[in-house]
C-alpha cells in the first residue's frame, strides 16, 4: 500500500490523516560522507508551544520559519478541532482563533503527541475551561503530568481527571509563587501560558531555560503579556486581562542542528548548518571539538556553523541535563557517535529514564553497548555493520539513521513516522549532503524489508 501517493502530501490534511498507515522505512547506505549544506527549519519544540499559546486571544497570528513535520499536522489538527482555522504555506502558519473556541481535545490525535497537553493552560486562562485527553507520545519514559497540574492548581484551576481526560475549570485563576520541582520544560510553558491572564503576581520558581522557552516567552510579551527572567530560573508574570495577535519567527531546531553536527563528525564529512544558532548548542559543539571535530562558528555569511571532521572521532563522555546541559534529546546521535569512536565512554541521562530502550536496536548493529540505570558504556568499534532496525522515537531513529550511514552495507529503519514527527525532508537533506537514503513505502507494520545487499 503506498499510502503517501494516496492522499495529499505536504498538506496539514493529508500527513494527519495518514499518520495511522504510514509504516515507511529508510534504506540507509552506509559508508557515507556528508558534504555541503543543510538549512534548519523553526524548533519543532518551540512552534508546537506557540500554536498551542495563540489560543489566549481571538484573532489571526502568523508563526514564521515553522517546520513541515508531521507534528505541526497533528498540533494544526488539534486547533481546528478547537475551532481555529489553520493554514500551512511556505513554512508559514496562519492561525485564526474563533470568539468561542471548543475547549475540549480530541482522544484520537491528542494521544498520538504530548506536546498536545500545551493547549491545556491557555484555553483554562482565557476560556475558563478546558478537557484535555491525556497524552501518548514517545516511548522514552513515564513523563508524568503532575507538575503542571500542580501549577494550574496554585492559579486557581480545579482540576480532575476522568474518563482518559484531565479536565480543568476557573473563573479567573490568580496569581501565586509556584515552585517546580525539576524544570520541567512542559510545565514550565503550561503554568506561564496560563499566569499570563492570571489576576496579579506570579512568580514561577526553578523554570526550564531552553532556548524554546525563551521563543515563548518573547512571543508572548510580544502578544501584550509582562514576563521577566527570560532565560533565567526565574519568571515573574504580572497577569493582564487580554492579548493581541502577533506575527512572530520560530527559533531555529538546535536539536535538528546538533543532528547534522553529529551526522558530520560520524561519517568524517565536512557539513555547513545554515539557519542555526550555534550559542544554543555550546556544550554539545564543545564536546563534538573534544573528539577531534573542527568547528567553525564564525561564518561570515550569516547564522550557522561549519562541522568538519577527517580522523576516527575520539569517545565523548555525556550527561544529559535540562539547558544548558547536554541535551537529551541528543542522547541516541552521542551513543551512536560513541559506539563508531575511539576508546570507551559514559553515557549519563538524567532526564528521561527510558531513554536507554533504543541501544537494543544500536546493539543490533554490531555495538557493544552495556546499560545500567541511568549509565551506558560503550566501547567503541572501528565500523558497524548492516541490520534490520527499528526506530522507538524521533531523536532514536534519527540516531540509528546516523549509526546506518557509517554500517557496511544497507541499513533498514523502520517506523520512520516517528522521523517524520521531527525532521522536516530528512531523507532529502541526507541524500543532498550525498548520502544513499531511500525512503520505502512499507505495506504493513511488520514489513522488514528484504535482505538488504
Ligand atoms: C520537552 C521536549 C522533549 C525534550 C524534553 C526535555 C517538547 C514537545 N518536547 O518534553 O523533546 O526531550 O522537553 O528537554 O517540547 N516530569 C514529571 N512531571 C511533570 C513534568 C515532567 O515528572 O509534571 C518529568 C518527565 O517525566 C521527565 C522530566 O520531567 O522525566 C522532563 O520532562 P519535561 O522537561 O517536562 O519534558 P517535556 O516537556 O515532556
């Protein structure tokens, strides 16, 4: 069944509505090396917050630079379910919010990707209520809801679950001094989205820092809302009692970046990242000069960075932190870059407590990788060589599509529509920095392809 040919590719529409079918894989060659240039779209991370915050006021917002993954569908989805009308052209999003929007989520998409739990605290804030399903997402870990439950709480909201939603109620919430116990990225933008129409102070305490934070919190007060601390641990909201509609430019995917850096340094290429902000990724490009990368931060030609590589990557020690740490969701390219490197390393997640399960899929590649708890040693192997995989989440089969350019022989990933979820035209980037990436239009979940030659 060749499900892409049978609905409306490159529509908002037709990728929702696939998302069910679409069982592709990418046949990766390996031996690779990249060269040339690759552009990076809007965060996904940062327009899928953005789209969900445009609910705090009636009227027309346009995001910039917004990636065409399958997740901007589902989100876009979810929002015209709300009631919004939603367009999608040349990376641009137009987002047209009714006076009376729906507040209640629909099950089928909204357990398909978490970030959809966004929507939670803008539509309680400006419409006094919201029944939201609870959310699937990626495999990677239990990511628990309770911190922003707790936020919401605090405001003002009463909130239950019942029947596979959380249902959440307030005339108009207030503001408080919330502290999160870890800082949590979710919850810091669900309890901001929603102080931001509280009734006076709040002062939010140990927030996340990303730089996708910080694209909210611009576009917030941009939308007439008064937040202070961006970029710090601390937030202080003075609330107001309405916004406006904006126009506003995503920040750049430093997680989408960091991949072609790693995918560079792996197969000993030479790859300039146009569009990037290299300060979002300093501990990560640090680390990647550590292992004998060369890195050119400084291009005279606009934003960007330039990764070239020539020997055998020396190993890299990592610990995933919440920003400025090393970022988890760069966890899968470290190990497979570690399992291809010189000598033995650590690999430490303190984020996300499943997000070790894809080093089964790496180990099916020839890597010797040895789990426990939170740690992974890996000891490095000159090459690894070909084998059917399979793809758990986005940043894991991104990950083991790197690990597939420097195997010997034809890599299949399978699942690839978690990929998709994340990386905009990923085999049509790989294949212009010369990679042999094919994508194959699988006819069921079980398809592992033939033997690969
Ligand atoms: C977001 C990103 C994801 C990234 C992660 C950490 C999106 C769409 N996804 O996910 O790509 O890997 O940040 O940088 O932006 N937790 C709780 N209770 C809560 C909230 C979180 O226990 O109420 C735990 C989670 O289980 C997890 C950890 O906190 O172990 C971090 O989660 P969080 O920072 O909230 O990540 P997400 O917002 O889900």
């Amino acid at each position: 069944m060749n499900v892409a040919r049978s609905s409306q590719p490159g529509t908002s529409r037709g990728r929702a509505a696939q998302y069910h079918r679409r069982m592709d894989i990418f046949r990766v060659g390996g031996n690779a090396r990249l060269e040339g240039e690759v552009t990076v779209s809007g965060a996904k991370n940062s327009v899928l917050k953005l789209m969900a915050a445009t609910l705090l006021t009636p009227g027309t917002t346009t995001i910039n630079r917004a990636p065409d993954i399958l997740d901007v569908s589902i989100m876009s989805e979810v929002l015209r379910r709300l009631g919004c009308q939603v367009r999608f052209s040349g990376g641009t999003l137009t987002i047209a919010v009714p006076e009376d929007p729906s507040t209640e989520t629909d099950y089928q998409l909204v357990r398909r990707m978490r970030a959809s739990i966004a929507v939670l605290g803008p539509l309680v804030a400006r419409w006094g209520h919201a029944k939201v399903a609870l959310p699937g997402g990626d495999a990677i870990g239990s990511r628990g809801l309770d911190m922003h439950v707790a936020g919401l709480v605090q405001l003002g909201a009463q909130v239950h679950s019942e029947h596979g939603f959380l249902i959440a109620r307030a005339d108009r919430l207030h503001g408080a001094t919330i502290r999160l116990d870890f800082p949590s990225v979710g919850a810091t933008e669900n309890i901001l989205m929603a102080a931001v129409l509280a009734e006076g102070r709040t002062v939010i305490d140990n927030t996340a820092r990303e730089p996708e934070i910080i694209d909210l919190v611009q576009f917030l007060n941009k939308m007439g809302a008064q937040i202070e601390g961006e970029g710090t641990p601390t937030l202080v909201v003075d609330g107001v009692s309405q916004l406006k509609p904006v126009e506003h430019d995503t920040v750049p995917d430093r997680i989408v970046a960091g991949t072609w850096a790693m995918a560079a340094v792996m197969t000993r290429g030479d790859v300039t990242v146009r569009g990037a902000t290299a300060a979002h990724l300093e501990r990560v490009l640090d680390l990647l000069g550590a292992s004998g990368a060369m890195i050119d931060t400084h291009l005279t030609d606009g934003r960007g960075f330039r990764v070239r590589m020539n020997d055998r990557p020396k190993s890299i020690d990592v610990r995933t932190l919440p920003y400025p740490g090393f970022p988890t969701d760069l966890q899968p390219m470290a190990i497979a870059l570690d399992s291809i490197a010189q000598g033995s390393s650590i690999v430490t997640e303190n984020v996300f407590e499943g997000r070790f399960m894809f080093t089964n899929e790496l180990i099916r590649l020839g890597a010797s990788i040895q789990v426990d708890g939170h740690h992974a040693a890996i000891r490095g192997t000159e090459r690894l060589s070909s084998a059917p995989v399979e793809a758990t989440d986005i940043r894991a089969g991104a990950g083991l599509v790197l690990a597939g350019l420097v195997a010997d022989g034809f890599t299949d990933v399978a699942h690839v529509h978690h990929i998709d979820r994340g990386y905009p035209g990923f085999e049509q980037q790989l294949s212009a920095l010369g990679a042999d990436v094919r994508r194959i239009h699988a006819p069921d979940e079980d398809y592992f392809g033939p033997p690969s030659t």
